[in-house]
C-alpha cells in the first residue's frame, strides 16, 4: 500500500511541475511576442528542463514545449537547433498527439528547410505526414487541420501549401517570397 502512496505522490509532484512548466512556456509565449527572444528562450529552456524532469522525453507536453522552442529558434535564425527541437516533437507527436500538433510540428520544420534553401525536402517533409494531414503554411491561419487534397501549393515552388488564395497572399508577404524560387 505505501508502494501505491508514493507513486500516487510522484504523480502529483510530476503533474505539478508540468504546470508550472506550462506557466513558463506561457510567459516565454509572452516574451516572444514582444521581440524577447532570448528572454523566451531561457524561459522555455527552464520549463523543457522541468517536463523531461517530471515526464520525460516522450511525452506530449514535452513535445508542446520542443515545438515552441523550434518556432522560436526560427524566429532567431538558430536554424540548427529549431531543426533538432522540430525533429524531437515530431518523433513524440506523430505517434501519440492529436494530428493537429503533429502538422504544425512537420509544417514548421518544412520552414527550416525553406529557410536553409532546399525547397524539395521542405516539400518532402511537408508531405510527410502518414495520413495526409496537414496544416495551412499561412502561421495565423485558424488552428484546424486539412487533407492535403483541400490545401493549393505555392505556384513557383510548390513546397509551401495553403487552405486558399487569402492564406497564400498574406504569407508571401509576411514571409514565403524570400524563399520561394519563383523570385529567384
């Protein structure tokens, strides 16, 4: 019976310290959002700390947090390591998550291939997905997921992909027309 207490209290100070790490990867969010970036980087560096800590390395929360430092690590231009944090979500989310977050975590690390310049494995990776799920490449398009037979490719490099002409108009300018070889 103590056996089961102290597994009971293992769990609770596991759960607890993945909400303070959810608390963390919120304020880091926060931060990044405010053009801090190595503010939020040290922020989820702290809370991958406490979920592989708690939970270890294949779990889902682990792998929410990997994605958001892959994201994040874009924005700073760490190619490198937004690739090795998008590749470790990837590997935890495409067996175990929901779809949605396993295509955000495959849609992003088609961008760090956009950005190093290889327009075919971003395309390969894209597609990568067992069922055919992916998300819209426009980053502020609603959270939903789309088969790929719902989504245009871009017309120049046909690497990037978009659930319509609206999404694939504000991503070209935000984003897409430095990299797609329609402009080189």
């Amino acid at each position: 019976m103590s056996g089961f207490t102290m597994h009971l209290h293992s769990n609770q100070a596991s759960g607890m310290a993945v909400s303070q790490a959810a608390r963390i990867n919120n304020q880091a969010l926060s931060l990044s959002s405010q053009g801090n970036y190595a503010g939020a980087e040290d922020l989820h560096l702290q809370a991958l700390h406490l979920k592989l800590a708690a939970v270890g390395e294949n779990n889902l929360t682990t792998a929410i947090t990997r994605n958001a430092l892959g994201e994040l690590y874009l924005k700073m231009g760490k190619i490198t390591d937004a690739e090795e944090q998008l590749k470790k979500a990837i590997s935890v989310r495409m067996g175990n998550g929901p779809a949605y977050e396993a295509a955000v975590s495959v849609e992003n690390l088609g961008r760090v291939h956009e950005v190093k310049g290889d327009l075919e494995e971003a395309k390969r990776v894209r597609l990568s997905h067992p069922a055919d799920i992916m998300v819209c490449g426009n980053y502020d398009c609603p959270g939903e997921t789309f088969d790929r037979s719902q989504l245009l490719a871009c017309s120049g490099c046909k690497s990037a992909f978009y659930c319509g002409r609206t999404c694939q108009a504000k991503d070209w300018r935000a984003r897409h027309k430095t990299f797609c070889k329609k402009r080189a």
